[in-house]
C-alpha cells in the first residue's frame, strides 16, 4: 500500500483567494504541494471535519511566504482530510491550479 495519495487539483478561481475544497480520500499526515506562477503573498492552509464545513487556518506551521511560486514544497497537514488553499493575495488575470497529494511517513 502506497504512504502517497493521488495528485489532486486546488483550484484559486480569477480574482479570488481561496481554492476550491480538496477531499484527499483519508486523514494524511504532510501534503505535496505544486505552486503554479501566483501573485506575490503568503500561503496557508484551511482545513475541515467535513468537505462542505467552515474551513479553518491550520496554523503558522503551514504559513508559506512565496514570491511569485513556480516550486513544489511539502506541508505538515497534521492529520486532516478536507482542506483548501488560501493566499494572502489576490489572484489576478488567471485561475491559479495548484496540485496536492496527501502522504503518511
């Protein structure tokens, strides 16, 4: 059995700051995550008991400063299943794709 889940997509629509909602199938322990060209800010994590639930900041631990991304990097996920990205900025001219997989140690 594989510590890795499947490559899913985190989509931030045009001019927004959050992405769509992501169900990694199960509960992971850190996530990968690949960061598409975005406007320069932070990233950070929400997260939830339940798909369509209130999401949640994760916490300083996920905090990620970027400048104008373009990077794969791995994120502590502590354990949840349902989570979405949000950036500090918003993401102009274009709809920004991220693509995230869960993973176990």
């Amino acid at each position: 059995m594989s510590i890795y889940g499947e490559w899913l997509t985190a989509t931030i629509a045009i001019d927004g700051k959050e992405s769509s909602a992501v169900n990694l199938g199960k509960d992971y322990e850190h996530i990968n995550v690949d960061i598409p060209t975005v406007v320069s800010g932070t990233l950070q994590i929400t997260v939830c008991r339940t798909v369509d639930g209130t999401y949640k900041d994760l916490g300083a631990s996920v905090k990620t400063d970027v400048t104008t991304g373009n990077y794969n990097d791995t994120w502590i996920l502590g354990g949840w299943q349902f989570m979405k990205i949000k950036s500090s900025a918003t993401q102009t001219t274009t709809a920004r794709v991220f693509y995230v997989r869960g993973y176990r140690s």
